[in-house]
C-alpha cells in the first residue's frame, strides 16, 4: 500500500532508504533475499529504499540484523 502522507520522500526517509540499499548492494544482497532474511514484503522494502515509507522501529532493527550491520551504522550511513 502506498504511503499517501506528507512524510512521503521526506529527505531523512531518502537518506535511509539509500543507505540501506547501499549497503545491501555493497554486500551483493538482493532487493528479494534481504526482504526474506528481515521477514518483510519485497515491495515493502523497495518503499522503504525509495523513502516512501516511514520505517518502523522494530522493521528497521531487522533489516539491520539482516544486513549485518546496527541501526547506528546505517543512520550514520545515512548521515542521520
């Protein structure tokens, strides 16, 4: 379902969503086995790495898990 709301591309959510994508690319992971491995929908992960998604807490620690890295380091990523 598409995020309708004014956070939609908001520039912090970009952020994330490019350092996540970033670092899955950079550990030769695709879109499709980091959503398996965190337990999310595929697409929901590309709304995610696009920013058109407000990623939860608790979503965003398990993309982290599955990434291999923490939270901090992807929002450092992120400059966040």
């Amino acid at each position: 379902m598409p995020n309708l709301s004014s956070n939609r591309q908001s520039p912090a959510l970009v952020s994330l969503g490019q350092a996540i994508r970033h670092v899955r690319q950079e550990k030769g992971i695709s879109q499709e086995k980091l959503a398996l491995l965190a337990d999310v929908d595929r697409s929901y992960l590309g709304r995610v790495e696009r920013g058109d998604n407000n990623v939860a807490i608790l979503t965003l620690v398990k993309l982290a898990d599955a990434l291999g890295v923490t939270v901090t380091e992807l929002m450092i990523e992120a400059k966040l």
